[in-house]
C-alpha cells in the first residue's frame, strides 16, 4: 500500500503593484513546488473567443492587437480609468481564473507537491469569492519602497508615470496587506540578495512552524 502523499505547504503572497511577487514565487517554489500564477490564468483565460468578442463589444476594438488577440495594456488602460468598466471585465473573466486556481491547487495537494506558491495579487481583497487565504499556512508581504516599485513599472513594462499609484488605490492599502501578513520579506535588492534573504525567510518559517502531519 503506498503511503499518502506529503502535505503540501502554501505561501500566498501580498504586496504593491511591481513589487516581484513573481521572482519571489520562484525562489520559494525552487526546485520541487509549484507557483499558481493569477496573473498567466488570466492570459489563458483572455485567450478564449467568446470573451475576447464580448470584451471587443464592450471596450472597442482599439483593445486587440494586430493578431486579434487582446493587448493587456491597452486593455488595462481602459478598465483602471474606469471602476464600473473594471467591475464589468472582472465578472467575465475572475469566475474562471478563481476555478482554475482551485483545480490546480486541489490537483497540487493530491499530488503531494511540497510548496505551493499562491500569487494572486487580489488575494486579500477577492478572499470572499475564491476563499484561498484559509487555504494559505503563511501569508508574506513583499516589501518595496514606492520609488523602487515604480522605476521597475516604468523600465520593466513602459508604464506611464503614476501609474503603479492609480492601480493601486483600487486594491486595499499595503498597510492592510502587511498587517494581514504573517511574514515580511524586503524586496528591493539584487537577485543574488533577494535570493540569499528568500532563503533566511524559509528558515525562519521552518524555525518557528511546528510540524504537521499529513
């Protein structure tokens, strides 16, 4: 008879827009775990004809590429400069991500893989409808000063001034987040450094967590 599979350890990450939630998640998830990416979900899901129709039947088809495909940022452009506009994209398309996230975190568990890595950068404020923060053993908030996170928007995804800021007052406040958090991690060095503080921060975690039975 084989033995049941290990119980899987969830992280579920917090922080600012541009904070590498991303590069934080393959640090904790190397080499055997496993990042649920809202983010890529949601590339999948824009992917589909019937709501790339509906969203050109409602934003225009300024928001499509020359592939016909939908262009994120033009996307975004339209729906950050208007709440009801948001709301409207977000009814199409969170419905599916948050199913995708619960299959594949079911499918990690019953796998056994070790470390699940949850980043969903709505993850505090959506928790009524997708209930994943029960589902967490820690929660960690990235820590990154607002300057530093807006240079990387604006070299790493040609983002306009200010607008890490008008992204983020539709989210709770990082005050909220960090206290939410059980963990902080400081994100705004090297990746050599990042790496080197991703790996104290675990060995805290293993210091101060009691084990657990499957």
């Amino acid at each position: 008879m084989n033995p049941p599979p290990q119980r899987s350890l969830v992280y579920g990450l917090l922080g600012g827009v541009a904070s590498g939630k991303s590069t934080v998640a393959a640090f904790l998830a190397e080499p055997d775990g496993l990042i649920i990416s809202a983010d890529q979900l949601a590339h999948e899901v824009l992917r589909d004809p019937d709501l790339i129709a509906r969203v050109v039947d409602a934003f225009g088809p300024e928001v499509l590429d020359s592939a016909g495909q939908i262009h994120r940022p033009a996307l975004g452009k339209v729906v950050f400069e208007d709440k009801n506009a948001r709301e409207q994209l977000e009814g199409w398309t969170h419905p599916a991500i948050r199913a995708r996230i619960s299959a594949d975190l079911k499918r990690a568990r019953s796998r056994g893989v070790p470390t699940i890595v949850l980043d969903v950068p709505l993850l505090l404020e959506n928790d009524q409808q997708h209930h994943l923060v029960e589902a967490c053993d820690h929660l960690i908030f990235i820590e990154v000063p607002e300057e530093e996170r807006e240079r990387r928007a604006q070299h790493n995804r040609g983002w306009t001034p200010g607008e890490v800021a008008r992204r983020e007052a539709a989210q709770l406040p990082l005050s909220a987040k960090q206290a939410a958090a059980h963990w902080t991690l400081r994100a705004d060095g090297t990746l050599p450094e990042l790496k080197q503080q991703v790996r104290r921060l675990l060995a805290d975690i293993a210091q101060h967590t009691p084990p657990t039975s499957p």
